[in-house]
C-alpha cells in the first residue's frame, strides 16, 4: 500500500491499525477526535476503496471489538 503523508487522521488510524495487537474503536477515537459512526465509516472504506484487509477480534480481558490490517 502507498505511504500515507505523515500527520493525517488516515495516517493515523493505519498506525494504530497496524500496530501489534491492533487498535479499538474507543482508541481511534480519543486520538483522531472523531464520532464512533465517522471511525466506523472510514475503516469500511479502507477494506473495500482501497485494498486492505480488516481483520476483527475480540479482546479476553474486557470483550472489546479491537481491529487490524492483516499483513
């Protein structure tokens, strides 16, 4: 996949996504400063747009959904 430009809430939330272990939705959030609907909204587009593969999970300790790009 294309680098992102640095700064960006796209490039963000691919860091936090391709981080080990992931990132939850309440995580994206609190560091992008965007509403749960716009989070969800622009992780569907990155599975269908623009080639990446979501993979989602649920955490053991606290059943929080957390989600990834599969490498």
């Amino acid at each position: 996949m294309p680098k992102q430009r640095e700064g960006t809430r796209k490039a963000t939330v691919l860091a936090l996504l391709e981080r080990e272990g992931g990132a939850t939705l309440e995580e994206i959030m609190a560091e992008t400063l965007r509403q749960k609907y716009s989070v969800r909204g622009f992780i569907s587009t990155l599975a269908s747009n623009q080639g990446y593969v979501i993979v989602s999970t649920r955490r053991e300790g606290d059943q929080a959904r957390v989600c990834a790009i599969s490498k």
